[in-house]
C-alpha cells in the first residue's frame, strides 16, 4: 500500500505505545488498514490492555487479517525491560531500530509517510546513536544535507532556521544562505499542501530587529539579505518582523508561516497557543515524516492515562502529506 502511513511506537518504556494504540483505536474501521505500527509486539499488547481500548493486533505479513486489525512490523530487541517508565539502552536501541526499519519500508516505497511517536534522547545517545532527536537521525538514515523542523497548528505555522544547539551558535547558524533556504523549503511545504500564495515573515533575531544597529547588526547583516533574495525569487516574504509581534500577527491570520531563528523563539509561541494539538514535521528529508510535539511522559507511563489528541493530530497531518505527493 504505496499510501500507507507508518507508525513508530517511540521508546517502549514511554507513552508512545499507549497514544499509538488510543489514537489507532479511534480512526474508522475501513480507515485502519492504511496504518500499520513498527515496533515491538508485546509492549503494543500491554498498552491495549491498560488503555482498555478494542484494538486486534497482527503481524503485518498476514495475508488476510481480520477487518480493522492493525499491522504491526515486530523489530525484536534484546533485552527490552518488559515495563513503562524505565530509562534503558535496550529502549533508545529499540527506538533506532524502529526508525531505522520505517525509513527503509518508507524509501523502499511501501509506505508513504511516517508517524513518530516520541523517544528519549538521553536512552538513544546511551545505546550510541548520538544524534539530537528525530530529525538529525532522519536527515543521517535517509543520507539528506540538511533537514528542517516545523511546528505545525491550525492557526501558526513556524519552520525553524536551527533547533538543537545553544543561543549563541543559533545565531551564528542564521546565515543568509540558511535562512533563503528555510524560506524556499516553507513556501515550497505550503504550495505542496494547497496554499497557493503562502504569505512568510521572518522573525528578528535581536529586540525589535535590532533598532538600526542600537541592540545589534545581525538582522540587518545575516537576515535582511535572504528576504531580499527571497523576494527576488517571486517569494511573498516579510522581515525582518520583531519577534515580540510576529507570532500575534501569524495567529491572528496576518501570515502563512513564520520563519523562527531558534528553537525556543519558535517553539514557545506554538506550545501555549496549540499545546496539544502542534505536530512537527520534518521538512528537506526525501521521505515524509510528522510527530507528536511532546515527550515520552515516563511518569505516566503505563497507567492508560497519557492524552492521544496530539498523536490523533499528527495522523492527520500525515494522511495530508500522503494525499499530496511530491
């Protein structure tokens, strides 16, 4: 099933497994066979039971599995601790293995898009797969230059210019060359995905851009350049824009997308206005991928409690993506 969206269950000790089966439960019986879940067999089995969800679970190589049974591609791992809420180098070795074998299913095109359910960081770096999240292990297993975050909600959209990396070298980071080309890859994510002028600006790095070099000349060295090439390019691209307003005038329907310079610059914005409800997509990959914008809630992990809305979120942002190809 070329249209088929893939889920990762997220480090197993986590809530990824509970939000996956809460979230795959609810979507219409003649929808499910488009889902499938790669992850591991057991840890699925004890979420549906705690999530007290009806939900029949196959292995995903069954000819003819039962009307709205859910696929699951079993990647065993050793050693894996057989319960929620514990921090473990077999639980970020598992949430490689998961991504790793959904790229391939993805590339190999059996799939159209992945879903990611959340992993641990500090897990994955101790099993020694040393990347910052998702992204940067996404952009290594499909061989990509550069990969770009954005934050995606239904009244803000923020494509990121650098996440993962101190103030300081974000700032460096905010190249002119990196900037235009966040601002190609946003207007390129919204005309794929139906807006056919989208309308972008660029949030300032400094207080109020700057104010003509009285609290610094970045925006107007680094920033002012890419807008200007962007608009060249026949591209609607506003900014710099003070951060302080930006994001109010994106919200309030005054812009498309908004171009963040930093992680927290654009991340914060979007977490009090769509908390629940933002999903993170992976932009400059040659596969699709979206995501949960939340964490493996090792604290509630196991009790059934976990809210599946944003994981119900991010399976909707990713049949769009498989609905609108490249």
């Amino acid at each position: 099933m070329k249209d088929r969206i893939l889920v990762t269950m997220g480090d197993p000790s986590g809530v990824g497994a509970e939000v996956t089966v809460k979230a795959l439960a609810e979507v219409p019986v003649a929808d499910r066979a488009r889902h499938a879940v790669v992850g591991d067999m057991d840890t699925l089995r004890r979420a549906v039971s705690v999530c007290g969800v009806a939900l029949d679970l196959v292995e995903a190589d069954v000819d003819a599995p039962a009307p709205g049974a859910l696929a699951v591609h079993h990647v065993p791992v050793a050693d894996l601790p057989g319960r929620f809420g514990v921090l473990s180098d077999a639980c970020g070795e598992a949430s490689f293995r998961y991504i790793e074998r959904a790229v391939a299913l993805t590339a190999a095109g059996e799939a159209a898009c992945i879903v990611t359910a959340p992993i641990n960081k500090e897990a994955l770096n101790s099993a020694g797969h040393h990347y910052d999240g998702h992204t940067g292990m996404l952009a290594h297993l499909t061989g990509s230059r550069s990969s770009w975050m954005l934050l995606a909600s239904p009244t803000l959209n923020v494509l990121h210019v650098s996440t993962h990396v101190s103030l300081k070298d974000a700032i460096g980071r905010a190249t002119p060359e990196r900037v235009l080309e966040t601002i190609r890859k946003g207007h390129a994510h919204l005309r794929r995905l139906g807006v056919e002028h989208p309308r972008i600006a660029v949030a300032g790095i400094n207080p109020h851009c700057g104010e003509n070099g009285l609290f610094g000349t970045e925006d107007d060295a680094q920033l002012r350049p890419a807008v200007d090439a962007a608009r060249a390019e026949g591209i609607d691209v506003t900014g710099p824009i003070s951060a302080d307003t930006v994001y109010y005038r994106a919200h309030t329907g005054g812009f498309d997308l908004v171009i963040a310079q930093y992680h927290d610059q654009g991340h914060i914005p979007i977490k009090l206005i769509a908390f629940d409800t933002a999903v993170n997509v992976s932009l400059g990959l040659p596969i699709d991928r979206c995501s949960v914008d939340h964490g493996t809630a090792f604290d509630i992990a196991g009790t059934g409690r976990a809210n599946h809305v944003n994981m119900l979120s991010a399976l909707a942002y990713g049949r769009r993506l498989a609905t609108n190809p490249r």
